[in-house]
C-alpha cells in the first residue's frame, strides 16, 4: 500500500465512524468521552493505551488474544467482563474459552486506573479500549471507543454458546443477528483472523477426512493444503498452531489480507473459506478484498459488537479487580 493511499484509510476510518457516532450514544447509554472528568486529570483512554503500547511492544500477538477476548465477552450475555471472572464453573472454564489468553493484561490496565482513580473505569471498558488500541498498534487504524459500560456479576459456563469454526455461512448468519449484527458486521468481525491463530485439531478433518469421505476439503488450496498437513500430521502428539492469513508478512497486521487469502481458497477454518464461497457473504468478501475500505468496516463493526447487551447507569457494577465481583 502507497503512503498517500495508507493515509487516506487511516483518515477514512476517523471520520467515517466519528461521523457515525458524534452527538449520539449507540447501545443503551454508551458515549464517547464518558471518562472525560471523571478521574480528575487523568486521561483514561491514554492511560489504557500506554499499558497496551508497552504489552504489544513485547508480544504482537496480544492483538489477536484481545479481539477474540472482546468477541467472546460480548457473545455471551452482552459486553460485560463476565469472560475475566474467576470460578469453578465460571465462562473461563468453557471449552471455547481455555485458549482464550490476555487476562494479565486487562488486570494490569485496571490496577494502573484503580491507582488513579479507584471503582470509576469498569473492566468491561477496558477490554473495549484495550482492544481498539492493540488494533490501532497493528496498523488497523484508531477507531472513536464508546464507553459507559459497567461490570456484569454473573459467569457461567453454561451460558457460553459461541458459533463453531464449522458452522456454515447462513447459520453464523443467524447467530451474529441474535445479538443484533447483521451479515455485513459478520464478514468484517470475522476478518479479525487475520492476526488469529488456528490449532491443528480444529482443522484436521479439513486436511484427512473432510466430511467422513476419507478425502481434504476439494475446496482448499492445494498448496495450503501440503503446508498445513506438514504442521498438522495425523496422529501428531503436539497440537501446533497455524495463521489464519496465510500471507507471512501480513500475520500481524489488522488489513485486508485475510480476504485476499480466502478469495484464492487459502481459507484455513472453514467457515473462513465458505465466507468466500457462499452466495450469501462472497461478493461482500470480495469487495473488501479488492478494496482498501477495510479499516472502516471493521471498526464500524466492532463499534457495534462492543454495544451489545451492554450494562449502564444504575445496572451493573465496577469492580476492584477484573476477576472477581465486589460481593466476592
């Protein structure tokens, strides 16, 4: 991408979404600014980015730990930090969420603003800020955050019903409207993967025995197809990890490159290349990849995704620490 055109995306994204949001609230009472005064001289959004900007210095790949923080928070009962809460049978403990990582980091952006200014930024905030930093730190473009959302107290496994890397096309569909996302914020949230990883055991069937016909997917490159066996042998004793965007150079930066991959069938998960197949999302996956509007799209998206079910005003609490409630 050229300089002036790098600019001009960066600069789209801004007034895109700003124009979007300015002088209104989106999500039952969220607004951007809703820190503004309220921690005396401290800049909460600011102070939130320094811990990140020091986290991504060290590990890039807090990027991709963040999103799928994010999603899987606010996928489950709305945008309400329930995902950071200990427990014996708290969200942590469901099997969609054992490899969800990136705790550490909202924990130490909460002690950081408990320090300043104690029981004010809830940890729900947080992750929202965290994320459109670490998004913005991976050349994603720095998106307008709303806030105002408070804590949730409950977290239970048994809530947590995440669409699987399987489902199809018209299924996801159905799943992202239920919490108020329509096909379009679909396709732009799931390009998150490409700063996502995959392991090996949930693409397996994909590469041996695609559908119980003993064959691979007829949908995957060949030549992705020979890489990834290499990584993902059968009967492998260690479940390795693979990029969702296949394209080396690309891996950690939030751009439009995954699309680019799962338009030439380099999709890995497979909900990742019948996004490029589907009648229903293909022409959309399409324009993204041909496009450099990207940016906007995703944060729009993620814009939305970080307004459902969200808790405000006298709903919810702040907690002290981000993984326990205040009557813990």
């Amino acid at each position: 991408m050229s300089k002036s055109v790098g600019k001009f995306t960066l600069a789209a994204v801004f007034v895109i979404v700003f124009a979007a949001l300015s002088g209104r609230s989106n999500g039952d009472g969220l607004q951007i600014g809703f820190y503004r005064g309220k921690c005396r001289f401290i800049d909460v959004e600011s102070a939130v980015g320094a811990v990140i900007a020091a986290w991504h210095r060290k590990d890039p790949t807090i990027t991709a730990a963040l999103l799928r923080m994010q999603f899987h928070d606010c996928f489950v009962n709305g945008c309400d930090a329930s995902i950071l809460l200990d427990g014996s049978n708290s969200e942590k403990t469901a099997i969609p969420n054992l490899s969800v990582r990136g705790y550490e980091i909202i924990e130490s952006a909460k002690r950081v603003l408990e320090a300043m200014c104690p029981r004010v930024v809830s940890c729900a905030d947080i992750i929202v800020m965290a994320t459109r930093d670490a998004v913005s730190m991976s050349g994603g473009g720095r998106y307008p955050v709303q806030t105002g959302r408070k804590d949730g107290t409950v977290s239970l496994a048994s809530n947590v019903n995440l669409p699987a890397p399987s489902i199809s096309v018209s299924d996801s569909i159905k799943a992202f409207a239920a919490k108020g996302l329509n096909a379009n914020d679909m396709v732009y949230l799931l390009g998150g993967h490409t700063v996502g990883i995959a392991h090996c055991s949930l693409i397996m069937d994909r590469l041996y025995n695609f559908n119980n016909t003993g064959k691979p997917d007829p949908t995957m490159d060949a030549t992705l197809l020979a890489s990834l066996r290499a990584r993902c042998p059968q009967n492998a004793t260690v479940d390795n990890i693979a990029n969702l965007d296949q394209n080396p150079m690309s891996s950690l930066t939030v751009d439009n490159s995954y699309f680019k991959q799962i338009v030439m069938r380099k999709g890995v998960l497979q909900i990742d290349q019948e996004l490029a197949l589907d009648p229903l999302s293909s022409s959309t996956v399409n324009a993204i990849a041909k496009g450099s509007g990207f940016s906007a799209g995703f944060a729009q998206a993620m814009i939305k995704l970080g307004a459902v079910q969200v808790l405000t005003g006298a709903q919810g609490e702040i907690r002290r620490v981000c993984n326990a409630t205040l009557s813990s």
